[in-house]
C-alpha cells in the first residue's frame, strides 16, 4: 500500500520543510507526498490492468461479432476458449513479474 506523506510546501518559492530561496511571497500549503519507487509501482501495474483490459475487451468483442455456421456453434465456442486461456495464461505471466521481490543490495547500502 502506498503511504502518502504530509508536509507543508511553500506555493511561493516551491520550499518544502527545508532553506529555499524566497522571492518574498511565502505562503504554506499542505501537500501529500509518496515515494517515487512506490509510484513507480503503481504506474507499472495501471499499465498492467491497462494490458489485462485491452486484452479482455479484444476477447469480448471476437464473442459478440462471432456468429457460427450452422451446426459450427462447439467449434467457435472451443476455439474462443483457447484464446482466453491463452491471454489468461499471457496476463498471469504479467502479474507474477510484478509479484516478485525487488532485487535488494545485500546489505551493502549501494545503491
């Protein structure tokens, strides 16, 4: 879950809770801060739902234009069946990449 922090930043010269130069029109505001790596995290699975919907419409969309030849209706259904087992297993893939520990240091404090 992303924490957000709250810290008062100076809509004049931008200061946030540390010595900036002032051009004289200081006023504070609170601002709501998280930390990049989290928002990177959040961007990167808004493009994996992104990914999962545009795929999931795609499949939805050959259902509703597809009319099978009489008598055919098992054959399209089975082979609509095995696309979506294809993207289901395609999205799985996705979400585990993202589901896995972030690569630490060991400890070193290196970046």
């Amino acid at each position: 879950m992303t924490e957000r922090v709250t810290v008062w930043q100076c809509i004049g010269c931008g200061r946030i809770e540390a010595p900036q130069p002032c051009i004289g029109v200081c006023q504070d505001r609170k601002v709501e801060l998280v930390y990049a790596t989290e928002h990177d995290e959040a961007l990167t699975r808004l493009a994996l739902a992104r990914r999962q919907l545009k795929a999931f419409e795609a499949l939805v969309r050959r259902f509703a234009s597809t009319t099978p030849r009489e008598g055919e209706w098992e054959h399209s259904y089975r082979a609509l069946q095995d696309q979506a087992r294809r993207a289901l297993a395609a999205l799985a893939s996705d979400a585990q990449v993202l589901d896995r520990p972030a690569p630490t240091d060991g400890g070193t404090g290196a970046a």
